[in-house]
C-alpha cells in the first residue's frame, strides 16, 4: 500500500516536472509583416500637333491635342485648355505652340511649331531713270555777275565749285558756257564783256579739276536776255553765265 502511493507520488512529481519543462520552451508567435509600399502613379503623358504647320500670313491652323494621366493642361498663346482637344490659331509670325500638363505622377509638355511664311513688301515703283541732259540741269546751275565786272563773286564761286564736283563725276559731259549782259552799253563792249565772264567761269572750272577739252566758251553779249523789263531785277537775270550740254 505504501509503495502505491509513492509510485503515485513519484508519477504527479515527474508528470509536473515535464509540464514546467514543456512551459519554459513555449515559441513567440512573430508580428504580422508590413503592408506593401502604394503603387506609383503613372506618368502623365501629352501629344500635340499643328495642321498644317506652315502657312502663308493671315491663314490658320489647327492645333490638335490628347493626354493621358493628367488632370491639367495649359498651352502657350491659348492659356488653360481642356486635356484634350482642338482649336484653331491665326498666328502672325511662326508660333511655337507648348502644352504643359500636370498630374498626381508629375509633368510632361510637348510642342508644336507653325511656320508663318510673311510676303515680302511690294517693291518700290522704279524711279523713271533721268536723261543725261535731266541729270545735268538739276545738278549743274548757272553763276551770275555784279554790273560791268566778269569777276566770280564769293557767292558763285561756291557754284563754280559744285558745278564742278558734278562734272568730275560725270566725265563724259561736254558743256558750253555762254557769257550773257544786260542791254546797257554798246553791243560790241558787252559780247566782250560776255566773253570774258564765260572765260572767267571756265578757268575757275579748270582749277577745280575740270579738263578745258570739256569747255567750249561763247559770248552772246546783250543778244540773248533771259528777261526784258528795264530794272535792277532783271539786269542781274542777264548778267550770268549759262551752262549747257554740248551737244
């Protein structure tokens, strides 16, 4: 009897031992993983084009645009535009057309070119070109004189000179200085006196450059007046020396 209990003792003794063994070794459950990253948002993407891309001044064309995964779209000359679409453009001068849109991936742009092709401005109406002796009579002018002298005054001596200039560069002209008067005095004093004006406006010719092969000189006196009337005015209209082509 005593022995059947402390078998019974001994088997509740071993029987603990095993549990509190069994309890020390118990596995910790681990922690449950971490929930995958969000996935990235696509790009935005953005086409446009321009039809037809080259035009003449005061055509149009039409732009044309599409996107995808954007949620805003602006364009360069049109502002804010729907993200997809067309509309036509009149532009002046070439036109670089720029979409630019936005969306939760980021954003993209492209671009479309119109080629504006501007006429050129009519040409200027040709000037009539002038005939030599046109060309002569704007730029060569007559020099005059004080009573009874054939001297060049300081006035017509700046004539002389431009006349001058004109004729150097124009080498081909010949002319004929013809020395005038006014009727006072004897007919042979003045065609001597409208010799010597004539000869007195070649030399100042020849200083300046002129060759005398190019001057032909002639007096007409008081025979051939520019005006009539007897007074101061119209003298001095026929005290002159006149200029011509020789022709």
């Amino acid at each position: 009897m005593l022995q059947t209990k402390l078998h019974k003792l001994c088997l509740a003794v071993g029987l603990s031992g095993i549990l509190a063994l069994s309890g020390c070794h118990k596995k910790t459950v681990p922690p449950p993983p971490p929930p995958p990253p969000p996935a990235p948002q696509p790009s935005p993407t953005a086409s446009i084009t321009a039809n037809p891309d080259v035009i003449q001044q005061g055509q149009s064309s039409t732009l044309t645009w599409s996107t995808t995964n954007a949620n805003s779209a602006t364009i360069t000359g049109i502002g804010s535009a729907p993200t997809s679409g067309t509309q036509s453009v009149s532009p002046t001068q070439s036109t670089t057309y720029t979409i630019t849109v936005n969306g939760p991936g980021g954003t993209a742009q492209e671009s479309a070119r119109v080629t504006v092709n501007v006429p050129a401005p009519p040409a200027a109406p040709a000037t009539p070109s002038l005939s030599e002796e046109e060309l002569f009579e704007q730029n060569v002018h007559d020099v005059y004189f004080d009573y009874d002298k054939y001297a060049l005054r300081s006035q017509d001596q700046a004539t002389a000179d431009s006349d001058a200039t004109f004729l150097k560069a124009h080498p081909g002209m010949k002319i004929v200085i013809g020395g005038h008067c006014d009727d006072r005095g004897s007919e042979e004093y003045n065609l001597a006196l409208g010799e010597n004006r004539a000869e007195a406006l070649k030399q100042a010719l020849v200083t300046d450059g002129v060759p005398a092969s190019r001057i032909r000189t002639v007096s007409y006196g008081k025979e051939k007046p520019f005006c009539t009337e007897e007074n101061d005015a119209c003298w001095q209209k026929n005290r002159v020396d006149h200029l011509k082509l020789d022709q």
